[in-house]
C-alpha cells in the first residue's frame, strides 16, 4: 500500500508545488507592474492647479455608447469617478503607458503657459481641454 501511495502522491505533490511556484510568480509581476514611484513634486496632494500630477496609467477606455474617454488613474482598468456621461459605461480600458512608466499630465483647460514634461518622457496626444500628457519612466 504504501509504495502504491509514494507512486501516485509524489509526482501529483510535485505538480502541486509547480502551480503553486507559478501562480506566485504571477502575482508577484502583477503587483510589481502595479509599483512604480515619481518625484514628489508631481503627486497630485502637491501640485498646485495647472502643474503636473502623475497617475500609474493614462487609460483609453470604451464607452457603451460607441463613444470613448481617457484619463489619468491609479487603476489599470477604470477611470476615477464621477463619471462624466450620465448612463454611458466604460470597459475595456487600455494603459497608454508601458508597465516601467507612470503617466503625467501638465497643465490645465485654458491658456498657459503650462510647465512641459521633463524631456526623458515621451508625449501623447493632448486632451481636448489643453496642457499634454505624457509618459515617463518610473524611479527606481
């Protein structure tokens, strides 16, 4: 009984301490995709109006409508309330940024001048409101 035993449950404990291994190693990259630091001066308890905020992502989201809407968040998959389309959903979100970048927006709707990203990020389209967007890599 006992070698009928060792047979079966050796190789299937294997495989479990390989799933196991793996499905940390996921959720390992996961949460460190999710980490990434910027210069203090750009956290959005800091920046005055107009300045620049960074986020983790800048998202390009779906909307129910046909329509779309991109933000800046600290989520990788929604927009930050309110919602600016009464009954429109939005899914789907796509980051904008590379998983080593976090994304930041300068700047304000109506006339400037605006401070500018720092040169070793690289820009995105602007929103319809004014400033520019950007993306930059994260400090180590």
């Amino acid at each position: 009984m006992a070698k009928l035993l060792t047979r079966y449950a050796v190789p299937n404990i294997a495989a479990l301490v390989l799933l196991v291994a793996t499905c940390c190693a996921c959720s390992s990259k996961t949460s460190t995709q999710m980490q990434c630091a910027w210069p203090a001066e750009y956290s959005p308890v800091d920046a005055a109006a107009g300045q620049c905020r960074a986020s983790r992502a800048f998202l390009s989201c779906k909307g129910s409508d046909g329509g779309g809407m991109s933000c800046t968040s600290n989520s990788l998959t929604e927009c930050p309330e309110p919602n600016p389309m009464v009954g429109v959903t939005y899914s789907d979100c796509v980051n904008q940024c590379n998983p080593d970048e976090y994304a930041l927006a300068c700047g304000a709707p109506g006339p400037g001048p605006w401070p500018q990203p720092p040169a070793t990020c690289r820009s995105l389209s602007p929103g319809p409101g004014g400033g520019t967007i950007a993306c930059c890599p994260c400090d180590t």
